[in-house]
C-alpha cells in the first residue's frame, strides 16, 4: 500500500513512559483496523528515537464524539464475550496486565484480588482489549464508529474491561463506588470477570477501580 501521502496520527513518549505506546503499536498491529463491527486506527509504524519513542496511525477525519456509550457496541463486546477463549488465572506468573503500570506502586487490595482470582481458578474470557473504552475513546463518523486511544491495550487481557470500563467512568462521574459484587450485577457478568476487569483497571491507576476493590477486598 502506498501511503506516501497518507494523513497519519503520531504520538510520541519519553522512553520512560513508553511502554503504553509499546502496547498501543502492538495491539492496533494485531487487529488490522478491526475491533468486532468497529474501526480502529490502522498501525503504520514505530520507532525508538533515543530518548522518546513514536508510534504513527491512520489519521480519522471528519469524526465526532458520541454523546453516550453506544448500545450495539455494548452488545458486539458481549458478544465477543461469550465466543472468547477462557482460562484460569496463572498461580506461578500472573499476566503482565494484573501489574501496576507504575512498578513502585504497592497496592494491597490489588494483590489481594489477584490473589482471589487464583485460588478460584475460575476461567476468564481473554483476548485483545481496549483497557479504556468509554464514551471519550468512541467517534462517529456518518454511519461508523471509531475506537481510538488504545494506549492501555493488551493484546491479551479480560474481556470483560471493555464492558466494565465504561461503568466504572460512569461511577467515577457520579461519584458513586460499588464493590465489585454489585458491578457484576450491574453488567450481569460473573464476579471473576468483573474482578479481572477492576483488577486491569486498577493496575492503570484508575481510582474508582481500586476503591471497588478495596471495598471487595479490605
């Protein structure tokens, strides 16, 4: 494809604070500008200039923010839901996204979840995820919609964040809290899930996130 004169999308980081464009390039890589029925920005390329790190996307024009979360992408996320392959929580090396984006960060109900979905070993749905999607994240363009700011995406994460996100802001706008037992019934997804969910957020440092899970887990 030539995309010589190709309208592109740059972000660029401190070396210290790449990681999160790291996982942005490969996430959009992996998905081929395709989240279930939605768009996503197509990865052009990245590159490590020394001292800041650089990941291009396609350019979306002509789109709009959305007034709230879409309904049919509610749906479509359930879907993915339901068809995502499931697996129980690693005992001898939890996966990189139940960490802390901050390494110093110690967060005792954080490890106190992680710590539950082992010994549980109830299997989580997983595949590539968002990590952030609410309303701010979503354009409209005509007919279409666009997902955008993949920066606290994995390409392989719970599912179930990308339907719990979006509660979760909602709270956090409201200033209302819940425990994670009544945002499972809230989003009528089970409680590991919705425990993987606050566990992803929370190691993003989403606040709301993390006072659901010390409620659940003091």
């Amino acid at each position: 494809m030539d995309t010589s004169s190709e309208q592109l999308f740059v972000k660029v980081a401190p070396l210290a604070q790449k990681w999160a464009l790291i996982r942005e390039g490969e996430t959009l890589q992996l998905l081929g500008g395709r989240y279930a029925d939605f768009l996503v920005p197509q990865f052009r390329y990245a590159v490590n200039l020394g001292c800041s790190y650089l990941v291009a996307s396609t350019l979306i024009s002509g789109a709009t923010s959305v007034p709230r979360f879409p309904g049919e992408l509610r749906s479509a996320i359930a879907a993915r839901f339901a068809a995502s392959r499931r697996s129980p929580l690693p005992a001898a090396s939890p996966p990189a996204w139940t960490r802390p984006d901050s390494p110093e960060s110690d967060v005792p109900h954080l490890s106190a979840a992680v710590r539950w979905l082992q010994d549980t070993e109830a299997p989580i749905a997983i595949a590539p995820v968002h990590g952030d999607l609410t309303k701010s994240n979503i354009l409209k363009q005509k007919d279409r919609y666009w997902l955008i700011d993949w920066e606290s995406s994995f390409t392989e994460g719970p599912v179930s964040v990308d339907l719990v996100a979006n509660h979760v802001d909602m709270l956090t706008h409201s200033r209302l809290t819940a425990t994670a037992d009544e945002i499972s019934n809230s989003t009528d997804l089970p409680m590991a899930d919705t425990v993987a969910a606050l566990v992803f957020l929370g190691a993003r440092g989403n606040a709301a996130a993390l006072d659901s899970l010390r409620r659940t887990f003091p």
